[in-house]
C-alpha cells in the first residue's frame, strides 16, 4: 500500500464505476488482503479507506477477537460443534496440550478440515509449527478451554505462509473444544474452523 502508483489508483476511482460487479481488492500490507465488495459504490468507497490508510504498518500478524456464540456471522457448522460439544474427527484439528509446560503439538488434521484444503493432513505445515508469533497467539485460546472448561469460539485474522510461499491475510473463525486426558497434566482440544468473514478490522 505505501509504493502505490497514486496517478494510477485515482484513475482507478473513476474507471472502476464503469465495470461489473462484484469488485475484488487485492492490495499488499504485511500479506496479501483480498476483499470482494458487491457493487462499484461500496468499491470506490473502500479504494478512498484504503488511499487514506495507505501509510499504516501492521506490526502485528496475529489477532484473535473471542465472541459470544449468538454473533451474528457464525457458519451453521460451527454452530453445531459449539452447542453440541462435539467435532468430527474428519473435520477437526487435534492438538495434544501440556498444561503444566504450557506446550502444545498437533497430532493430526482431518482430511475435511478447513486446514487440510489448503495444506493438506501432514501435521508439519505452518498453521501446525509451535514456537512463531501466529502459534503463540492462536494457541492461548487452547489453554483457555481447557482452563475454564467450556466451549471457544473466536475469530482469526492473521497473515499466514501459504504452500506457494506468499503470505496472505487469512481469516476465519473457530470452536475449541476441550477434551480430557488420562496422564496428568495433559489434555487435547478439537478445533474445527469456517474460513468465513471475520468481526475485526485493521484498514
């Protein structure tokens, strides 16, 4: 956003009333955004956000906002999991968690899973590593469930490495769900997500 060719983005405020909606924005701060907007109105509008914004650095890669489960843009799917208490296995991320080393490890995606149709079912892709900035934030939700012992549902935001190298602002939302274990100390939690329109925004 802040090398943008400005002679150009004001021809495209005018030019772009004139096309076919919906319009898609793909614009590059700390990742790539994509945004698709309904009618040329609403695009021009948002292209003059965006002219107005175009100085702002992301600092952060990872936010989580935790909503009530009755928000408005909840997918059916998650709405299940989240009052049924249960996810299954084919669509849910498992993650083993160790409560006393505040450690955490995948131990397996499901082949429906939001995440396998983008990086597949081997537990070592970049949603799956420990240790970066985006494991750190999304994973204290984990703890959380476990802790409290209830049912997480929060939306994600987060700029992400994709399998052709780009990073990409992806967002979805998610439900944890935690589950017991026999050796002390330890637990797993289910986490199915809907790569759906997400409450937070950043420009």
């Amino acid at each position: 956003m802040f090398g943008a060719n400005w002679s150009s983005l004001m021809f495209l405020s005018e030019f772009i009333v004139t096309c076919e909606a919906p319009v898609t924005l793909r614009y590059f701060n700390g990742g790539w955004f994509e945004e698709t907007i309904d009618n040329v109105i609403g695009a021009r509008q948002r292209l003059d956000v965006l002219f107005s914004k175009a100085d702002v650095r992301l600092s952060q890669r990872t936010f989580v906002v935790p909503f009530d489960e009755e928000h408005r843009l909840m997918p059916e799917i998650l709405r299940v999991a989240f009052n049924s208490g249960s996810i299954p296995d084919d669509k849910a991320v498992i993650c083993k968690v160790d409560m006393n080393a505040e450690l955490h490890s995948v131990e397996s995606v499901g082949r429906n899973s939001a995440l396998a149709s983008i990086w597949g079912v081997v537990p070592v892709s970049y949603p799956c590593q420990t240790g970066h900035s985006y494991d750190k934030v999304v994973s204290r939700s984990y703890f959380k469930a476990i802790a409290e012992g209830r049912p997480i549902y929060d939306h994600v935001l987060a700029a992400m490495v994709k399998p052709d190298s780009e990073v990409q602002w992806m967002h979805y939302q998610r439900v944890i769900l935690s589950e017991k274990s026999t050796l002390p100390g330890e637990a797993k939690v289910k986490v199915i997500c809907e790569i759906a329109p997400v409450d937070i925004s950043l420009l």
